[in-house]
C-alpha cells in the first residue's frame, strides 16, 4: 500500500509542475483554462476516475494471481478513461 500512496503523490507532483510549466508558457491562456468551469469539474472527475479504476483493477489482479497478458490488457481501463476525460475536456474551448 505505501507504493500506491507514493505513486498518488507523484501523480499529484507531475500535475502541479505540468500546471506551472503551462502558465509559465502562456499566462494569459493557462490562467483563463484554470478558470473556467469546465477544468474545475473535468479535471478533477478524470483524476478520481483513473485513480479509482486502477485501484480497483489492481487490486483485482492482485487477489487472483492474473497472468501478465490480462494485467497488460486490463490497462487498458484506466488509459481510456484517461483518454476519455482528456477528450471531454478539450471538447470545446474553455469561457472566458
């Protein structure tokens, strides 16, 4: 458990410098994405939903003792929910 809780911190690590880097590129741009609704309702769900999905399934894995093809295969979950929570964000172009 302490690994997941480490990973957890490095996922939040990555999306603080990776919010940085992109206001430092472009305040003006960055400031009003961070702004608008739709990054304060989509990027947290997309988070909490890729997390939970990868818990669930590695736990999963874990309790049943899966070959290493099905484990690859069921990473497949947690990356389409990333993917779907990317594409619900840039469905269109954030309020000003």
């Amino acid at each position: 458990m302490p690994l997941v809780f480490l990973g957890f911190l490095l996922l939040i690590a990555i999306a603080v410098i990776a919010g940085i880097v992109s206001i430092l590129r472009n305040p003006n741009d960055a400031l009003r994405y961070y702004r608008s609704k739709r990054s304060l309702v989509v990027l947290p769900v997309t988070f909490v939903a890729y997390m939970a999905s990868w818990l669930i399934i590695q736990a999963i894995l874990r309790q049943t003792h899966a070959p290493l093809w099905l484990s690859l295969l069921a990473g497949v979950v947690p990356f389409s929910v990333f993917m779907f929570g990317l594409r619900a964000d840039r469905r269109s172009p954030p309020a000003p």
